[in-house]
C-alpha cells in the first residue's frame, strides 16, 4: 500500500501529474499525505541552492501558505492542508 502511495504522490487534482496521470477522485488519501510530508522534508533539508530551514522555522502557516498557492496545481485536499479564505 504504502508503494502505491509513494507512486502516486506526484500526482495532481486536474489529472495533469505524473507518472499516471490520474485526477483527485482516483488519488488515495495516503499518497495526499505523502505529498505534503514530502514537501515538509524538502523545506527542511539542505538543497545546492540553499540551506534547508530549520524544523522549528518552518511555520504550520508559511506551509499552509505556500501549499494553498499550489493548491490548484497539485493533490493536496483542504483537509490536510486548511487555506485560508
């Protein structure tokens, strides 16, 4: 299961992710999760464009923020992620 999560967690809700091309309704809420862990981690760790952000700086509402602007693009549900009116 958790195999099936991580290939689907670039996926996106109009059907345009990849590597399957799949829309919301076929997206499993574990692989939504995943793609929010997987976008914690990479604000975290160190990139060799930048140094990653320490765990205590990363804000629930820079992440919340930077999430819902992707949000049309991207899997996440408002349920995981609540954007702000």
């Amino acid at each position: 299961m958790v195999a099936q999560w991580a290939s689907y967690h670039h996926e996106k809700l109009d059907g345009a992710g990849y590597p399957f091309r799949i829309s919301a309704d076929a997206i499993p809420l574990g692989a939504r999760i995943l793609a929010v862990s997987d976008v914690f981690i990479a604000l975290a760790e160190d990139r060799p464009y930048r140094s990653g952000y320490d765990k205590k700086d990363i804000c629930l509402a820079e992440l919340t923020r930077f999430l819902c602007f992707l949000s049309t693009n991207i899997l996440f549900l408002t349920e995981l992620v609540l954007c702000p009116p």
